[in-house]
C-alpha cells in the first residue's frame, strides 16, 4: 500500500503548529514573531536614518514614523513580510522597555558599561544585590550581552524622563 497525498492551499506553519490545525498559506501568522538577528540589524539601521532625517521629535518620533520603518525594511531585506502593525511597533516597545532597564541599572554607582563586551559590569555586589531585590527581573540583564544598547542611546537617548 501506498499513502495519498493531497497538496492544498494549507500547510503546517512550524512557528503555529498545533495538533489537528492547518494554516493557510499567504496569511499572516497570529503567533509570536521571532526576529533573526540580519533583521535586528536592518531595523537599528533604519531608525538611524530616521533620526538622522528628522524624524525623532522631542518626545518619540514623528507620526508616521513606522511606515517610513516599513519601507526601509524593505529596501533592506527584499520578499520581507515586516510589517510597521504588529512587527515593527512590538520590536521598538519591546527594546525601549530594554533600553529603560538598562539606563536606570547604569545610573546607580557600582554598576558600569563594558563596551567591548556589550555586558553590564558589576563593581559593587552590595548595589547589584539591592537591585536584585527592588526588581526580581533584572538579574537576568548581568550577563547578558546587549549590542545594541549604544545605538538605543541615539534612538531613544532623549525619550525617557528624567
């Protein structure tokens, strides 16, 4: 015996895949998008040359900021299914609320920047441990690297209160 196949206009998404349930090609996914690092990449790239244009304003960016993201997007990376709603918009919240992070640990004394590394450095346990308790999350930021932190300070240096 031999087993039939039938091709049709659904396949298995493996980002989606859940027993008994078919994703139609050319839709979009509804789950959770994983970003590879070339397109990290071309995102930093292009909100550089948007600040660079003119495009941040005092208190964020400049309405329609995300579509300009979006074409950019495209320029860099032919066939890319980037969007600026949900795609581009989860990426910049999620690396402000990053940026955030990071900014308040280095602005206490005891805790620094290694450039080289791209990792925050701990001088001071006692500082470090009192962080730790104030926010149980941020342990997981000592030894992580973070190579975009220096262009964060260029893109969003300006959009957190001080």
């Amino acid at each position: 015996m031999f087993n039939l196949y039938v091709v049709s206009k659904f396949r298995m998404d493996p980002i989606d895949a859940r027993v008994g349930q078919d994703v139609e090609i050319g839709k979009p996914s509804r789950g959770r998008r994983s970003w590879t690092r070339v397109e990290e990449d071309a995102l930093i790239n292009c909100l550089t040359d948007i600040v660079n244009d003119g495009w941040k304003v005092e208190n964020g960016f400049k309405a329609g900021f995300q579509r300009e993201l979006e074409k950019g997007m495209r320029k860099r990376l032919l066939g890319t299914d980037i969007v600026a709603n949900p795609h581009i918009n989860s990426k910049i919240h999620i690396w402000k609320k990053e940026y955030s992070a990071l900014s308040d640990l280095l602005s206490k004394s005891g805790i620094g920047w290694n450039s080289t590394t791209s990792m925050i450095e701990v001088v001071d346990e006692g500082v470090w441990d009192a962080s730790k308790r104030a926010d149980p999350q941020i342990k997981s930021v000592r030894f992580k690297t973070w190579p975009y932190y220096s262009s964060w300070l260029d893109i969003f240096g300006k959009d957190r209160a001080t």
